[in-house]
C-alpha cells in the first residue's frame, strides 16, 4: 500500500486525461446499454479475465455495457487521484482497503448503502467501509481473518494437545504462553521451565505472532483496547491496554523465551515458522490456506491445523479485504451498484474461494449450511469439523473490522508506529517507552499532518 497524495492538490493537466487505449470511456448510453467502466489494477493480460467476467454480465442483460480499464498496480492512485482532479473517473472499481477512507472523505465515494434490498444475504457487517458519517461506502470483494496454524506433528512429537478450533474452548494468553513453554527446546533438549535452559542455542520455538503492525491491532483489541477509539476518531494505541498488548506480544521472545525474533517487516511468518520446522505454531493470514500451506502439504507433507487465536481478555479476530467502490462523478451510480453486486458473487470468484486464499464476503454462506459445505468441506481444506469452527464460525461470530474500515491516514499512522516498535522487539524500549515517546506523533500521522 502506498500513500494517496492530497487530493486538493491541484494537478497541471496537460490536456484531458485519456484511458488506456484511446479517448476516455465516458457513461453514458450506447445501442440502448448504459455504459459504464470498471477500473481495476493490473496488466492487459489480467484485464482481458476480468473483462471475460464482465462480458458474462453484460450476455446476461441487454440494458448495461460494462467496459474494464486497466490501470498498471504501481501507478493506479496516482492515476486516479489525476482523474479524480479531472472530473473523469470511472463509475466503479477496485480501491486499496488503506485509500478507501481518504476517497470518501474527499468526496468521491458515493452512498451504496442501498444496494442490497430487503431480505438479500448482503456481505458480513464487518466487511463494511464506512465514512465518517456512518454512510457505506465500499464493500470488501473478499473476506480474510487472522488465524492460529500449528505443526500437528511438532505437537504430537512433544505430547501437547492442539489448540482448540472451537471459540469456546479458546486458550487464554497465559494458557497460550504455556504450551509454546513445552514446545520450545534448546540445543539439549531442555524447555524454559527447566533448570540450565540456553535461550541463546535454541533449536526449536513454541510460537511465533506475526508482528506486522495492522495485525498487531488485533491483540490490542483482545486486551480491551484498540489502536484508535470505536468510532475512530481518537488514536488509543497510548492507553495502557494497547500497550500492554504490544508487551506480551515483545515478551514471547524477550522474556517467556518461546519466540523468535520477529521485526514485522515482512509478510512471511508462516513460511518461516512452521513450514520452515523450526517454530510448532503462528500466527498467520487465513489465505495462507490456498497459498504457502497448500504448497508445503503438496510438496513437504506437511501435516497442519488451524485454530482461533487465544485471547487476552476477550476473543477476536480482524478482518479485511480489498473493497469495491462506486465512483461519485459517476452519472450511473444505481447501474453500478448493480454490476458490483452482481459481482462480487461468490461464484464469480470460486477458484479463489476453493483453493482457500479468499473467504467469501456474503452471511449465506457462514449461516446455511448447505453453502458452508460447499466452501468449507473441501478436501484441500484442514478438515471440515476443524476449519467450520476455527475460521468460518470465527470469522462469522468474532471478527472486528480493521481500523481502516472506519478511519483514516492508517498508512502513514502504522508506517510511524511500525518504526517506533522496532526497538520494542529488540528490548532496547518497552512498548510503553516507544509508544509515548511517539504518541503525539501518532496523532498527528491520524490527523493527516
């Protein structure tokens, strides 16, 4: 994710900004259709599926055109914020899930809260972008929630029970704390608890919690905290149960000596965890499932489970996914509303869904059972018993919206909070240190200044 630049700035245009092809693809009415364009990031080639998908659409209906616009992935803000200043973006398309709020704050998004009716299954609640005022704004095209994975041999090997798929029988932190204690061995085999214990010759580690900073939200949470207020207009990443959180977090490896050192730079955790074999449990990215987890077990073997995440003082997880958007210079509004919806079926994107990397977004399918089955029971999958309870009745029952769903500069808030926890990590500052010595930069960075 990149930062949007400031939208008020007035850009120089040499001349009308065209699309990629020829002259811009206005709305508006063609052979009886309403036109209307859907931007969305990535090569020509990419561009060409996604408009395979749109042209099933536009087969289906003879009152809409659709028209995909293709914008490369390295220039697609900079590109809209142009167009944006130009008075020509297109009626609906893909946003980053950071960017969405700035959008709408300016302006640009428009109201879709009306685009499912009455008794329609309409995405998860906590698939929701919403603006400042409460309105909706943007919908997640796919859902994803954070997880526990685990090394079921690594477990059995050491004689620890798995922990637990099912909510409510979910590890505290301490609980969580103590079993990595069993599953990490120096190089003679000793635990922490044990006498002549070598933290500096440590072969095999109990856990690893990724500490990538968006994902760091969610034990800020877990401890009665958060990094901003509910309504996201006050940053609480200062307050005690915030900072405590980070703690118990830097103390899994400064102190209980059961982790690795983790810096949340990159976005491998799970690769250098328990596929690597050299950490028994982490956490991790649900997409991990039809990614990196699906690869090991092919190639490697590996035997894995997946599990909710332990809990501070309270279970949850949080959710995300890149949103949809309907444009408000668009003169199409209610047409576009309709092709998103339309859209962002579940079955339009099932090969992502069966394979694992994306959840699907709308209530049918974590409520009837006849389509969790469907999703869920895949022989791809943990077992159906295991991923029903660990990822879709979790993420159906405990998920809480990122912080980007309800508020805003989180790019440049969680680049300045990543850099002050560094020397968290490493035991140069406690979390308390860092974070109150940044605390004020911190609310300047959610101010947008």
């Amino acid at each position: 994710m990149r930062k949007i630049a400031v939208l008020g700035v007035v850009l120089i245009l040499a001349g009308v900004f065209a699309f990629a092809g020829g002259g811009r693809q206005s709305s508006g009415t063609a052979g009886g259709r309403v036109q209307i364009t859907y931007s969305n990031w990535g090569t020509p080639d990419e561009a060409r599926i996604v408009q395979a998908v749109a042209d099933r659409y536009n087969n289906l209906q003879d009152k809409v055109h659709v028209t995909v616009v293709a914008i490369p992935h390295d220039t697609y803000e900079a590109t809209l914020n142009t167009r944006a200043t130009a008075g020509q973006l297109p009626d609906c398309g893909i946003m980053s899930e950071a960017a969405t709020l700035q959008y709408a704050t300016s302006g640009l998004l428009a109201d879709i809260s009306g685009m499912y009716g009455a008794g329609e299954s309409k995405p998860l609640d906590s698939l929701a972008f919403r603006s400042p005022d409460g309105k909706v704004v943007a919908y997640s095209v796919a859902n994803e929630i954070l997880l526990l994975y685990y090394n079921k041999d690594m477990f059995d090997k050491a004689g620890v029970p798995y922990p637990p798929s099912a909510a409510d029988r979910a590890w505290t932190w301490d609980e969580f704390v103590a079993a990595a204690k069993k599953l990490t061995f120096d190089v003679n085999g000793r635990t922490p608890d044990e006498a002549g214990f070598n933290r500096n010759q440590i072969r095999q580690y109990g856990a690893m919690v990724e500490t990538l900073t968006w994902q760091l939200e969610v034990w800020a949470l877990s401890n009665g905290g958060g990094f901003y207020s509910p309504d996201g207009r006050q940053v609480t990443v200062d307050q005690d149960a915030a900072i405590e959180a980070i703690q118990k977090v830097a103390d899994l490896h400064l102190k209980d000596n059961v982790a690795p050192l983790s810096p949340g730079l990159t976005d491998d955790g799970i690769q250098r965890s328990i596929i690597a074999g050299t950490v028994a449990m982490a956490t991790g990215g649900q997409w991990n499932v039809g990614t990196c987890l699906a690869t090991a077990r092919d190639t490697e073997g590996l035997n894995y489970g997946v599990a909710v995440l332990p809990k501070m003082k309270q279970l949850v997880t949080i959710n995300t996914g890149g949103p949809n958007v309907v444009f408000s210079q668009s003169k199409n509004q209610r047409e576009a509303m309709d092709f998103l919806k339309w859209y962002a079926q579940e079955e339009n994107a099932w090969s992502l869904i069966e394979s694992g990397i994306w959840m699907p977004t709308l209530q049918k399918w974590y409520t009837d059972e006849s389509f969790t089955r469907r999703w869920a029971g895949n022989p791809n999958f943990p077992p159906y018993t295991e991923y029903k309870s660990a990822v879709v009745d979790f993420a159906s029952n405990y998920a809480r919206p990122t912080s980007w769903y309800y508020t805003n500069n989180t790019i440049d808030f969680n680049n300045l909070l990543q850099s002050a926890l560094g020397e968290v990590w490493t035991g140069a500052r406690t979390a308390r240190e860092a974070i109150t010595a940044n605390a004020a930069a911190l609310r300047r960075a959610h101010q947008g200044n």
